[in-house]
C-alpha cells in the first residue's frame, strides 16, 4: 500500500505539472482583467492604463483595466483572491495592501497566502517637506527643534495606514521625539495647513504631489523616505542618511491568485517586466518620485512578506486604528 500511495502521489505531481504547462501553451486564449482596487484618475490607475495597451501586444490578447474601489482596496483584492487561478484574473495593488490586515478586523483573505505574486511595477517614495518659514533646512535640524519642544510641533498626516502617515510614525519612534498629529482629508489640505503654519511638518505621500510648490519655494524638502535619493529631487538626502535603517516606501505591483500555474506567472512577468523596463515607462513614474522596479516572483513575495511584518509591528507599537 505505501508504494501505491507514492506511485499515486508521484502521478498527480505529474499531472499537474502537465496541466500547467498545457496552460500556459494555450495561455491566453481570451482577454486578461486587471483589477484595480482604486479609482480612476489616481497613480495606480495611470500606471496601469500605460501597462495595459503594452502587455495586449506582448500577449497577443486585450487586457482590459477594472476599476473596483472600495474599503482601502478590499473590494477588489477580496474579487481576485476569488478568482479562478487561470491568469485572466490579476490585481495590481497599491501602498494599502501590505497595511489593510493590520488595520481592519476581518479582512476576508490572507494578504500573503491568497495571491501569487507576479512582480513589482513600481516604488514610490514620501518626501519630508516643512514651510520655508520654519527654520528646520535638514533632518538632523528637524530633529533638534523637535526635542528641544516635546509636544510643541505638529505634523500632517491624510489618513490611518497611508504611507505618508506610518512613515512619519516611524519616523518620531526612530528620531525619538514627540509631536502632534494632525489628519486631514486629503493632500490638498495638509499641504495648505503646511503653508499656514498649522502644522509644521508632512511627511507627503509622493514627491509629485509637493513639487510644484517646492520648485516655488513655498515648502522646503528635507528627505526622502527611499534609502537612496530619487530623480524628482535629486539634491535632497533620504532621511536614511540621518536616521540609519529609515525606509518608507509604498509599492505598486501585480498580482495573480493563488494557485495559478506557474508557467503562466513566469509568462506574465517576463512581459510586464519588459513594460516597466521601458524609458517611457519610467519617464511616467519620475515625476511621482518613483522609480520603475520589475522584480521577479519570488523576489516581490519577499517585499511583501517584510512590509506585512514591519509595518504590522510599527501598527501594534502605536495602537493605530482604521477610521
């Protein structure tokens, strides 16, 4: 009987590593969705229609963009992770994904373990800004007023569980100061507070959405949350150089669910790879002050798990609550 049962397990490996490869010989036979769990108009729904028209031709089949939004992205993740594992179902995930299980109790899949990673599109980074008229001109400045006030300085955030708010947490624990927050609605709005003195420092999402007012000197830029400097900014440090170990970074990438062969996950990356290797594709993402990655499988599955597990325990330490 136990050699039965080995023949038997030995025949279904088989058996499935045929089936896998049969599909991805046929694969696709029809056009690919990619959901989007955000709305249009935003910098993953940007990236993604630039994505799509390139990796139609790459494929040889439509693949069509699906705006589902809702829930930080919930909505869409949870319509994937349910999807057929065949590769016409995919997710392209934006900074909210690695954070929701840590935020919101129930979140109806394992942010891990339901998906299979393809790769990396993107990474994009926060930038420290502070109003030209504090006297703060670097992060080690920053810091020294800081302590020199316990309490006294207040700082933007848009929101529990956006990047920019989780990296100015870790951005206080790792300095060891204290300071207020403040939240608001939207960037708009902890940009005019900024400019008004409200609050004194914002650790923004994306350089894209302060430079216009830092090339007009309204706010001054201090650092950047990548480990090293990004294009948009060239002559400003990250704040790795003052704080050693800082990283704040909110990532985009593509996902299929889990299960899907993968020959069919090694097609797909080799063709959305070529895309995010493009000029073109990286001219769209400097002024985000992003940068263009293209990873493989295991590799994004490795950035994944290490966000969950930092920024789960960065959530815990501070008792931070969705709202």
């Amino acid at each position: 009987m136990p050699r039965i049962a080995s023949r038997l397990a030995v025949a279904a490996v088989l058996l499935a590593m045929h089936t896998g490869a049969g599909a991805a010989d046929s694969y696709p036979s029809r056009p690919v969705r990619i959901i989007l769990p955000s709305g249009a108009g935003g910098i993953t729904d940007i990236l993604a229609r630039v994505i799509a028209p390139r990796l139609t031709e790459g494929l040889g089949q439509q693949v069509v963009i699906d705006n589902r939004p809702g829930a930080s992205g919930i909505v869409g993740s949870q319509i994937v992770a349910k999807a057929a594992p065949d590769g016409y179902t995919l997710l392209m995930v934006f900074p909210s994904h690695v954070v929701n299980q840590s935020l919101y109790p129930g979140v109806p899949y394992d942010t891990v373990n339901a998906f299979a990673p393809i790769t990396l599109v993107s990474a994009v980074s926060p930038v420290l800004i502070v109003n030209t008229q504090f006297p703060a001109r670097s992060v080690p400045e920053l810091i020294a007023i800081a302590k020199d006030k316990p309490g006294q300085l207040n700082h933007g955030s848009t929101g529990s569980g956006s990047m920019g708010h989780l990296g100015a947490v870790l951005f206080r624990s790792m300095a060891g100061i204290k300071v207020a927050l403040v939240t608001y609605k939207g960037a708009p709005q902890a940009l005019t507070a900024l400019l008004s003195g409200e609050i004194q420092f914002y650790l923004v999402g994306s350089a894209g959405t302060a430079t216009t007012q830092i090339k007009a000197g309204r706010v001054r830029a201090l650092g950047v949350g990548a480990k090293q400097r990004i294009a948009a900014l060239p002559d400003v440090p990250p704040i790795a150089d003052t704080l050693p170990g800082y990283e704040a970074r909110g990532r985009n990438g593509i996902l299929a669910p889990a299960g899907t062969p993968k020959p069919i996950i090694d097609r797909l990356n080799r063709e959305i790879v070529k895309v995010v290797r493009t000029p073109e594709f990286s001219q769209v993402l400097t002024g985000e002050g992003a940068t263009a990655v293209g990873n493989t499988p295991s590799e994004f599955d490795a950035v994944i798990r290490a966000d969950v597990t930092k920024w789960a325990k960065i959530i815990k330490d501070a008792g931070i609550r969705a709202e």
